[in-house]
C-alpha cells in the first residue's frame, strides 16, 4: 500500500504516525493525571468519612459518660439534663449529617440507615433513663445502661466497623485500581517506545528504501543517456513523484532520441547537399553550352535533394518576360514546349527577380501572390531564387515541394549558393560564345587579308574581297565603291556580284 | 488518487486504535469495582434459627426477647422452646429441630453434658450450634456466648469484700453443680476472697439457682452461723431466697447481699435496699449475639470460639 504513496504523503503519514504516538503518549498521561486524581479524591473522601465517624462515636461516648455521671453521682434534672440534653442533641446533629452526605453505595446507605435507627434508640434510652433516675429507680436506670445502651453501643461499634471497612476499602480500592493503571500505563508506555522505535526505525528504513531505490534506478537510466544509449527505457513503474520522475524523463529521452536522429539526418543531408553543390558546380564549370548547362543544374538540383519539381527562368533579351529554359519531368517538358513565360513581378519567380532576393514560401496556400500550376498539382511549398551577377539578375532558380513545410531557409541558402554558382557558369558560356565567335571572325579576316595580300592587282583585290566579305557576312550583295578626292559622287571602280551559296 | 485515500483511511484506523485505548484505559480507571458489588444481598428465604432456653425464669425470658428482637431485625424465624429444666425434654426439643431442619440452634443447655449427644447429633445434620450463658461439652459448637462469669464473680467479690470492711464472715450460695455459670461465678468469687486474709467463707452450700433452694439452705446456714457478714449468691433467685429466710431471721439488716444476674425482682430489691448488689448481666444482649452470629456463620463469616458479655456491677 505504501508503494502507491506519494513521497509527500510518505512522509506525511510518518508526522502522522509520530502524531498519533505523541497523542498517545500524552492521553496515556492524562489517563494517569485521572487514575491519581480520584485515587486523591476517594482517600480524601475517605479521611473526611473517617473524621465524621470519629466525631460521631466521640459524641455517642459523650452521652454515655454523661449518663454514666448521672448514675454515679445520682442527680437528676437541672444542670446535668441539659449536659446530657446537648450531649444528645450533637450526636442527632452528627448523625443527621453523616445521613446528608453522598452516599457511595448501597451497603453505605444501609449501614447508615442502621447508624440512625440505632441513634434514635439511643436518644429513647437516653431518654428512659433519665425518666428512671427521676423515680429514683437508680438501679434500674443502671441496668439499662448496662445493658440495653451496652447493646446498643456494641450494635452501634459494630455499624460504624461496617462502614468503616467500607471507606477503607473503597480508599484500597482507588490506590489498588491507580497502582494499577499506573502498571497498566507504564507497560502501554514502554510499549509506545518499543513500538515508536522498532516501527520508527523499520519505516524510516522502509521509506528511505522506498526513495533510494527507485532514485538509483534514476540515476542508472540517466547515466545510460549522458553516454549517448538512446535506446528505448522502461519507465519505473513507481506510483510516487520519483515514478513520476522516470515517465518523464522516459518522455524526454525519446524526444532527445528523436531530435538527435533528426539533427544526424539534417547533418546527413546537409552534407549531401553540400556534396550535390561540389558537384554541381564543378560540373558546371565544364559545361559551355548554356541550355545544356541549365538542364544538367535542374536534373541535378531534383535529383539530389528529392525535389517535386525544378526549373529555371531566364530574362528574355528585352528583359520583360522570364521564359523557362530549363525544368524536370513531363511538367517540364510540356511547359518548355509550350514556351512557358512569366512577367516580370509576377508571381514568387517575378517577385525574386524584381526584389533579386530570395523567397521562400513554406506553405502556399498561404501566399496570396502564388501563382497555381496546372501541370504541377501537389505543390506544397516553394521557393525561388534569383541567379545574380552582381546586380543583375540573370533568372530564376525555381524549387517545388509536394510536402508542406518541405522548403526551410537551408535550402534556400543552399539553392542560393547553386544558384550563385550557376549564374557564373551561365556568364562564363555566354562569354565564350562570344570569345568565340569573335575569334572565328579574326581567323576569317585573316584569311580574307591573306588572299588580298595574294592578289596582284587592284581589281583582283578588290573582287576577292568583296566575295569573301560576302561569304563571310552571308549578305546577298557586296559591293565596293571608291570615291575620288574632291568628287561628289562616287564612282563605281569594281562591283563584284557575290552570293553566300 | 488512491494512495491519497488509503493513507486517509489508514489515518483514520490508526486515530481509532488509539481512541479505543484511551477509552479503554479511562473506562478500567474510572468504573472501579463494578464488579464487586456483592450481587444476591439477601436469601430469598428466611432462615430458621432454634432458640433452646432450659427454663423460662425471667433471665431467659428477657434473653428470648432479645434474640427475638435481632430475629426481627435480621429477618430471621425464630422458633422457641423451654425445657423446664428437663433434660430429657430438652433433648426433645433438640431432636424436634432436627426434625424441622432448622439452619442452627441458640441453646442454654439444662445440663452441659447431658444434651451434649443430642447436639453432635443435631450438628452432624448439618445445623449449626451455637451455646448461651452455659457451654456444652461438645467440639461440634461454633461458638459460646456468654458472659465472663468468672470476672462477675470476682467483680461481686471485691465488692462484697469493700462493703463489710474487708473482713468477717461470708457465705456463698451455689448454683447448679456441673453448670458452667456455677463453676465460673464460684471460681472468680473464691479468687476474689483469697486476696482478703480477714475474710473467712464459713459456708459454701449448693441451692440449685432457686429461690426457695436459697431460702432454705441460707435457713439453714444462718442457724448454724452466728455471724454472717455478707452473702454472694451464683444468681439472683438464690439471694433472693436468702434475704427472705434472713428476713424471717430477723437478721436482714445485719447482712449485706450480693447477687448475680440483675433480674426485675433482684433490681426491685435493690431499690428497697433489701439487696445491696448485683451483678449485671445482658440476657438480652446475649439472645442478640446468639441470633446475630448464627446469621452471620450462616453468610460464611467466621466466628471467634468464644464470645464474652460484658457484666457490670448494680448497686443499690
């Protein structure tokens, strides 16, 4: 029961426990405090009672050594009736009062009933007596005294031995009974102390247990994730705060397993990505054919990171419109057929030209100037990336996600740096395509010169170059015209007809 | 949610535990002796008790009449006899309570050991007996009540012996021989006198406890004796006789009389001042104590062998 304990109510229930044996404790002394306090209260009781029968058998011998001086000195009346009269008169007194008294128990009450009756014969000997002695009958006023009050005294002793035996033993009776609750309560003390220890000692050892082994088996598994064991914990199946400790700890090992496992895969596919840009870069840099380049960059660019789809705008010569000159799969290929263009600000590929700055749309339902794509119906995210040469903007490098969230910034920072890199490599094909052309024009001239040079005479000169330039341009007709110092019109000093066939 | 509750409830178990101790403790302290109060207070039925007087002379009457009065008192049936001093009709009587199944039997035996037979008997039937004024031979009695005639007979003695000066001629009148009360009242009378060398005891005769006994042998003795100065008789009736035949004498108020028991006649002769002394016994104090500690041996108390009645000295 105690496993299903919080650690606060554990210890709880041990100030509770120590509660209970405190108040124990101090109702045991309480108990005590009464058991002596009626022990006090019955002796004190009972010395009263003993005082009031003293009294009254001293008041009973009071009347009887007036009545035995009566007798002995034979006078009746006056003097010695009043004697006697208040004699009697205090022990009625007495014994009326003994009679007002709480009476302990039924033999008491008897016993005092008897002690009346028999005062009451005393006051009519008392009385018959002293009614004999006024006759004179000095005699028989003696035997009575000797013995019908001796009766009545030894009657009257014998009461007042009864009831005195009855005090005395109720006055036993309560030192008998506190004696023994105080044995009682001793032996329930030492017990409580016993008790306190022994159960003290085992719960606290039990508690103690209770927190150190669960905590340990804490601390095991704990030790188990600072080395990097991500694997699967059970959670300690304690009900208290430490149970509680391990689920959550449980909870947060699996999420650090997972976040762990997500960042590997990130850097995995960073470094991939990384690996993708080395590569695509440095093939670029071998390919001088532009459109052949930007295909291989978007193949690649889908290839390597899974993309839904990828393609490429480049300005048009007026720079209006970006025309699409390169993209993946069929949507690709039919919209390349179909001459697929895109104003200028239009759309995410419009705006990264305009801003020539990235921009990244993780969810596209989200972005208003989004621009639908039949062709591309799973569309989740995208992101277009301007391709720059310093300030101009070449075109647009253009990624689509079919997963929602699928485009982070790292992947527009990556595309960024291809799409940098592409820019060169596009800059580099177009330079040398005019490098080119140009040295295939200087090559020509020189052999246009050399044939010139080979010529013996003006016009033959002059012929071959007209047909070479003709050749050469591919223009329909070539002609030469000389003009004369000082002429306004010149005059037509060779006309050689060419053609280009 | 659950260990909150079961240490609740645990609380709770472990607060009654000590509540129902410290009841407990309180309620054995408190109720003191409960259980011993005496529980059956009085026998449903009363008992029967038999009062045996060997004669129904005044001293037994009254000794009757205080037995009755404590029957009375302590619920007791009484049931009376005499025998008139016959031994063989004591003995009857005896067997009639038997016969009756009475729970004991006060008895002043006619003779001490001729009903002793009779009272084992009686005893061996499981009834308990108790003696008054004279013992019976017998081991089966619980207890003897009676008064300490050997200290009455001194006690008349030194009176006797104070009144005529401590010297002269003095006569002592014997009751029943073989009777207990004779025996005593003689013993402490003559250990009286011994102490006095001028006092001589010029006669000793035996008048039966009876006055005209007492008449007669006192008669008789005064014959014989010209100087008589004092007379102790064993009881009243004897004396009494004794100041009869002394009177017929003429020679009454020569001698000073001392008599035993205090019976109505005896005190009545003391107030004529015929009679000069008696000894004071308490007939009815002994017909109590008899009933009294019969009951009392019945409830299972114990008895002491002997029980002594006080006996005082009457004076004219």
């Amino acid at each position: 029961m105690i496993r299903n304990l919080s650690l606060g109510q554990r210890i709880g229930l041990g100030f509770l426990l120590i509660g209970l044996l405190v108040l124990l404790a101090s109702g045991l002394g309480l108990a005590l405090t009464g058991s002596v306090t009626r022990t006090i209260t019955a002796t004190q009781s009972g010395l009263q009672q003993f005082d009031d029968l003293a009294h009254l058998e001293r008041t009973w011998a009071d009347v009887a050594a007036v009545v035995d001086r009566m007798l002995l000195t034979r006078q009746t009346g006056g003097a010695i009736e009043d004697e006697l009269q208040t004699a009697v008169t205090e022990f009625e007194q007495q014994l009326t009062a003994l009679g007002a008294q709480p009476v302990t128990n039924e033999q008491n009450a008897t016993t005092i009933e008897t002690l009346q009756l028999l005062g009451q014969q005393l006051t009519d000997l008392v009385n018959e007596i002293t009614a004999v002695s006024r006759q004179g009958s000095w005699s028989r006023a003696q035997v009575i005294r000797h013995t019908e009050m001796s009766s009545l005294q030894r009657r009257f002793e014998e009461s007042l031995a009864v009831y005195r035996t009855s005090i005395q033993s109720s006055v036993d009776t309560a030192v008998t009974e506190s004696a023994q609750a105080q044995n009682f309560l001793r032996l329930i003390w030492t017990g409580t102390v016993v008790l306190a220890v022994v159960v003290g000692t085992v719960a606290g050892w039990w508690v103690m247990r209770s927190i150190t082994v669960p905590v340990n088996a804490l601390i095991a598994q704990t030790r188990r994730v600072t080395e990097r064991d991500f694997r699967e914990i059970t959670p300690l199946t304690y009900q208290d705060e430490i149970g509680e400790l391990s689920r959550a700890f449980v909870e947060m090992t699996n999420l650090l397993r997972e976040s762990y496992s997500e960042l590997e895969q990130r850097v995995a596919d960073r470094t991939r990505a990384l690996l993708t840009s080395t590569q695509v870069s440095r093939q670029l840099t071998t390919i001088l054919d532009q459109n052949k380049l930007i295909q291989e960059v978007v193949t690649q660019i889908n290839a390597a990171f899974d993309y839904y789809h990828t393609h490429i705008y480049l300005f048009d010569a007026d720079k209006v419109n970006l025309v699409m000159v390169a993209g993946t799969g069929e949507a690709g290929q039919q919209m390349l057929a179909q001459g697929h263009k895109i104003q200028q600000g239009k759309g995410l590929v419009g705006r990264a030209a305009d801003q020539a700055a990235p921009v990244l749309v993780s969810d596209v339902s989200q972005a208003q100037d989004w621009l639908p794509n039949p062709l591309l119906p799973e569309t989740k995210s995208e992101t277009a990336v301007p391709i720059l040469i310093g300030e101009e903007v070449l075109g647009v490098l253009d990624v689509q996600h079919n997963v929602l969230n699928g485009l982070q910034q790292a992947d527009v920072d990556l595309l960024q740096s291809i799409a940098n890199q592409v820019a060169i490599a596009l800059r580099n094909a177009r330079l040398y395509q005019e490098l080119d052309a140009q040295a295939r024009r200087a090559t020509l001239i020189n052999d246009i010169n050399q044939k010139i040079l080979s010529t013996t005479d003006m016009e033959t000169a002059m012929k071959v170059a007209i047909r070479e330039i003709g050749q050469l341009t591919g223009a329909a007709q070539t002609s030469i015209r000389l003009q004369t110092a000082g002429g306004t019109n010149g005059r037509l000093a060779a006309e050689v007809e060419g053609s280009h066939e | 949610m659950f260990g909150k509750k079961s240490s609740i409830v645990l609380g709770f178990i472990l607060l009654l535990i000590v509540l129902v101790a410290l009841v407990g403790c309180s309620i054995t302290a408190s109720n003191p002796g409960e259980s011993d109060t005496p529980s059956g207070a009085e026998t449903a039925v009363p008992l029967r008790i038999g009062l045996l007087a060997p004669e129904n002379s005044p001293f037994f009457v009254t000794l009757q009449e205080g037995a009755q009065e404590a029957a009375n008192r302590l619920n007791v049936n009484l049931i009376v006899r005499d025998a008139g001093n016959d031994i063989a009709k004591q003995n009857e009587q005896i067997q009639e309570m038997i016969d009756m199944g009475v729970n004991a039997i006060v008895i002043t035996a006619v003779d001490s050991t001729a009903v002793a037979e009779k009272i084992e008997a009686a005893a061996a039937a499981g009834i308990a007996i108790f003696t008054v004024d004279r013992s019976v031979d017998s081991n089966v009695v619980v207890s003897h009540i009676a008064s300490d005639n050997t200290a009455g007979g001194k006690m008349a003695g030194d009176y006797l012996a104070e009144t005529i000066g401590k010297q002269g001629s003095v006569v002592e009148l014997e009751g029943i021989a073989g009777t207990s009360a004779a025996q005593d009242r003689g013993a402490g009378f003559n250990q009286a006198m011994a102490t006095y060398p001028n006092i001589t005891i010029v006669a000793k005769e035996v008048a039966n406890f009876n006055r005209e006994e007492g008449q007669t042998v006192f008669a008789q003795i005064l014959a014989d004796q010209p100087t008589i100065n004092g007379v102790f008789a064993h009881n009243d009736e004897m004396i009494l006789g004794a100041i009869a035949a002394a009177e017929e004498a003429g020679r009454a108020n020569d001698i000073i009389f001392v008599g035993f028991d205090a019976v109505d006649d005896a005190v009545a002769a003391l107030e004529t001042g015929s009679l000069t002394a008696t000894i004071a016994q308490q007939p009815a104090e002994m017909g109590r104590l008899g009933v009294e500690n019969a009951v009392k041996y019945l409830q299972g108390e114990t008895i002491p062998d002997n029980i002594a009645v006080d006996l005082a000295l009457i004076t004219r």
